[in-house]
C-alpha cells in the first residue's frame, strides 16, 4: 500500500474498527473519529499493528463517528482512551486526562483554515456574509468553535450570518463540499488541508484558503481522568510517545506526516479555551 492511498484513505471520512471488547484484560481500545481513517482494513491493521507492538499488547481500534459519541464512549468506558479535539477536551476537562499530543511540522500545534472555491474572491470572513458554509463538527476546534468565535466576535452567530450551514462530519468532507460547489465556504482542520494538499492536489487545488487561525493545540489523546493512573494507560501513553522508536511506529508516523506524540501539558489548549469563552458570552 503507497503512501498516497494511505493518506486518501486518511482523511476520507468513516472509520472502521474492531468490535468493542467483551471482558476487561482482552485488548487495549482506542476510540477514533472520521477526521482520521477510512474503512481501509490494511490502514487499519498498520495503525493497531504499531500500537499494539509498542504497547505489547492487542489494540483494537473503534468506530464513532461523531466527536460527541467518541467522547461519551471514554466516559462511559466503551472505549480506554480516544484521539480527540482539544474542543471536547476542554468540554469535559475535570473528567479526562491527557495522554499524549501529535507534534506537527516541529510542534504540537496546528491550525484552521476558512476555505472558498479557487475563484471566489473573498478576503475574509465577512465577504462570505449571506452565503453557504460547511463545518466538520459541532464539537471541533477547527471544523466548527473557531469560525463560531470569529462570529461571535462580529456580534453574530453562524446561524444569523449564513444563508445555511451544514455538518459534513469529516475534515475531507468539507474540502469536497467547497470544492464541488455545494458550499461557497468552509472551516477545515489546516493539518488535514495540508495533508490532502500532498496526497490529493486535484482537490484541495479547488479552494483557496481565506483565512488561517493562530496556531492551537492539536488534537489529543485522552483518557477518563479516574483511569490515569492505570498501568494500560500508562502503557498506552507511553507507547504513543515512543513510536518514533520502532520501525513500524515510525513508518505510521511519516505516513501520518507527524513528527511524533509528545507529553504535552494541558496549557497547549488555552487558545481554544479563550474561543469558547467567546462564543459563551454573545
């Protein structure tokens, strides 16, 4: 499998995963959203494979589709920890624990990009006034509070500024609505922009970006907080930031264009704290 096909598959939309275990002690569960993977059983197998061999122990990997389902599955214990946004982490932060965080292009960081059609002519959020627009989530950072935030900002809302707004539920997803015509805009995670600007240049060359945000923490692994100190999560944590040790770790890492997982510290989310708080108060 190439790294192209790998990376479409990536950032395509649904996941697909093992089923969720029966008893405790059979496999590790680690929660994914649709920003990420596809139905790729061979993506799939890399991604648990890696993890699974640096952890030494069985992962399985498990479909939600939605942020909102991904985080009630760790709260409720259907899965042991999840790939997340730093929105809902910061939703539920007295309940989760933060178990590692991707390092991008040298930093923990990334950003969001509001996107239009390669010939629109807007310069900026307010040009898109009375137009279409496509979000990923309600719950991600950069699929949905940013742009809510600079709208809020305006002393508007999304529903008030846009003719009509829809969730694509998937990064990929948004590039596809703008670019196709379906929506005049949209607000997409800048990694995954990025990303299908190497992999897939046939789409994103049919957007443009209008705007980028400051850099924010990307998004994170977690885990409940009253599991943190458990040997699996121990384990788990400690097998994310060490990935870049093994080969197999390090060829899922390039595949992902990350650099690696690093501790990370809780205050690589006050950017996005700072939003929320802005849309909480118009």
């Amino acid at each position: 499998m190439d790294r192209r096909r790998f990376l479409e598959g990536l950032v395509a939309g649904a996941i697909l995963g093992a089923p969720v275990r029966a008893g405790a002690g059979i496999s590790f569960r680690l929660g994914l959203t649709p920003v990420f993977l596809d139905n790729d059983a061979v993506v799939i197998d890399r991604l648990r494979s890696s993890l699974s061999d640096a952890m030494g122990e069985p992962v399985d990997l498990i479909q939600r589709r939605t942020y909102q389902e991904i985080t009630a599955s760790i709260l409720d214990g259907s899965v042991d920890a999840a790939w997340i946004c730093g929105f809902p982490f910061l939703q539920h932060r007295e309940n989760l624990s933060l178990l590692g965080v991707p390092v991008w292009r040298g930093r923990p960081l990334y950003q969001s990009y509001l996107i239009a059609g390669i010939g629109d002519d807007a310069t900026g959020l307010e040009d898109l006034r009375g137009d279409v627009h496509a979000f990923s989530d309600p719950d991600s950072n950069s699929g949905f509070l940013v742009t809510a935030s600079d709208l809020a900002r305006l002393g508007e809302t999304p529903e008030r500024f846009f003719a009509r707004s829809v969730f694509t539920y998937g990064h990929r997803n948004v590039v596809r609505a703008v670019a196709g015509g379906l929506t005049r805009s949209g607000s997409v995670d800048g990694y995954v922009w990025e990303t299908l600007a190497a992999v897939e240049p046939s789409l994103t060359g049919r957007t443009r970006i209008v705007a980028r945000s400051e850099w924010l923490g990307f998004p994170p692994f977690a885990a409940r907080a009253d599991r943190a100190s458990d040997e699996d999560l121990q384990r788990f944590g400690a097998a994310l930031r060490n990935l870049g040790e093994q080969p197999a770790g390090r060829e899922v890492l390039d595949l992902l264009f990350l650099d690696g997982v690093a501790e990370g510290d809780p205050g690589l989310f006050d950017g996005i704290a700072a939003r929320m708080a802005e849309v909480a108060r118009l």
